[in-house]
C-alpha cells in the first residue's frame, strides 16, 4: 500500500528498518515496516498482510478504498541496519517487509549477504519472487507448503565472523533464534524485531515503584497493578505512546536514575542493560525509585 500526503509536500527522510503508527479511521493504530525506496521522497510503501482472526487492524487497512485520508505518526526507527563484514536475514512471513530496503541497499553496495525466508506458501510471501529473481545467489526462499523447515542451527553456524543476524517474524522463530545464537552463532551479533508482544512484557514481579519526575519535582507512584506508562499519564496525558506493548518506541523516555526492567521489544539483546532509557508501557523499575526526565 502506497500512502503520499494530501498537500503534496515532502515526505521525512527514513532509513531501512523504519517504521511508521498508520491511524485507523476506527481509531486503531498499527505499526508497518516502511518497504519502499528510500529516495522516493513523495511516497510511503508499507506491505499489510491480511489476518481475517487477527486483532482487526489488517483486515480494516485492506478495506480502505483508495484515497481514503489517513494519519500516520513517525518514522521512527529502533531496528536500524549496523555496519558489519556481512549480514544474515532470517525472516517469517510478512517478516519480510523491513528486509527489502535493507537489501536492496546492501546490493547496492556491494556488501555480503544472505536472506532466508521461510512463508506459508510462495503466493503468501511478499517479495519473495522479486528478490529471489534479482539476488539468486543470496536469496533462500522456504515456503512450507513445498519445503521442510530450514535448518536454522547449520545456517547460523555458518555465519562468518562478525555477521549481522537480523530476524523479523512469528515468535516461535525469534525464540528458536535467540535461543541458537549463543552456541551456533557466537561469532554474530543479534538484532530482532517483533509484531507483538511477548510474554516478557508480563513477566513477575510487578512490584511497585515510584518515579521521580525530575523537571516537574513530582514524585508518582506506580502500584503493581498499574504500567508506568499509565502513572506518568495521569500526571500528563499529552506524553506520547501508541501501540502500549512495548513494540512500537513511542513512549521512550529518558532515565536519569534507577535502573530499568526493561521488558520491551524495542532495546536489542545486547542493549538491554542500558539505564538511560525505558518504555514505560511495559517496563519498570528494579528497585524502589526510578528517575525520570519528565
């Protein structure tokens, strides 16, 4: 689907692995990877795969005819493509969609790397022909009605050295992913992106915390049964936040004491000791007090 804004302006500039908050006409916000070219400055390009039992956002997007007027929020982007030797791309399904801008740049600069993508069946997997047909090479397609699942253990061992494992896709793949990584690919550095939330998000303890708010001097406390998202919002409900399951980055917030829970999918694996930083819709705080710029 192709979104160009109303008055004809330019679009903001974004980077492979951006994403953007599409606002609904019934309210709902969903977040879609932007798959497009970069450079088209007048255009957005995002793939929605259509899920009839999902949670209602794929099926209203594919019943907008078009022209219908839309809002959309960002980019943002907390799934950026590193500098690294060589990349590996392992991707599920619609999991595909940030890949293609990463790709097609990488092509471009005559980086190494390789895609294996695994979908239902080759009708279902967006892009799949195109780039299999541009990068033979380098391009693994799996589809499941004709294939057995790709041996994901032999492809991570062979990575070489410094590889960039990016993965996007169901969460039975991420798992097997995360899991692999510390014994069949310790030579690379994971970086994972998800469409929903985990259970980490929920995970025990909630205990509860306050936080201070350091510009405002106020102090918030946040029982167990309430997010700190949700705390910081009574206080101030203009604070920015969208997809509220710590998927999507809106609500990032500073931190300048305490250490956070981190519980989001935002922060990558080897990010998530970093005190600078929370998503308090799903996150808290280790320890009694958190501090915060707000």
């Amino acid at each position: 689907m192709d979104l160009a804004p109303t008055d004809g302006a330019r679009l903001p500039a974004w980077k492979p692995g951006a994403h953007i908050d599409l606002v609904l006409p019934s309210g709902l916000v969903r977040q879609y990877s932007l798959c497009g070219d970069p450079a088209v400055a007048d255009r957005y390009r995002v793939a929605v795969l259509h899920e009839p039992d999902g949670r209602g956002g794929s099926a209203e997007v594919h019943r907008l005819a078009p022209g219908t007027a839309l809002k959309i929020r960002g980019p943002r982007n907390h799934f950026p493509l590193v500098d690294a030797p060589s990349y590996l791309f392992v991707a599920g399904g619609i999991g595909i969609a940030p890949f293609a801008p990463m790709i097609e740049h990488l092509a471009a600069q005559g980086q190494d790397w390789h895609l294996v993508h695994r979908g239902r069946s080759l009708a279902a997997m967006a892009f799949a022909e195109h780039l299999a047909r541009s990068h033979p090479q380098r391009v693994t397609i799996s589809p499941a009605d004709k294939q057995r699942r790709p041996d994901l253990e032999a492809i991570l061992r062979a990575a070489p050295p410094g590889t960039a494992v990016y993965c996007c896709g169901p969460e039975a793949m991420l798992d097997a992913v995360e899991a692999l990584m510390p014994t069949a690919c310790p030579q690379g550095r994971l970086h994972v992106e998800r469409f929903t939330a985990s259970p980490r998000a929920g995970a025990a303890p909630r205990a509860p915390f306050e936080a201070e708010l350091r510009r405002s001097g106020q102090v918030v406390r946040v029982p167990a049964g309430q997010s700190l998202l949700s705390a910081l919002r009574d206080i101030d409900p203009s604070l920015d936040f969208s997809c509220e399951n710590g998927v999507c980055g809106s609500c990032e917030t500073r931190v300048l004491g305490g250490v956070p829970d981190h519980r989001d999918h935002v922060l990558q694996p080897d990010e998530r000791d970093r005190h600078d930083v929370i998503y308090p819709c799903v996150s808290r705080a280790r320890g009694s007090r958190i501090v915060l710029d707000v």
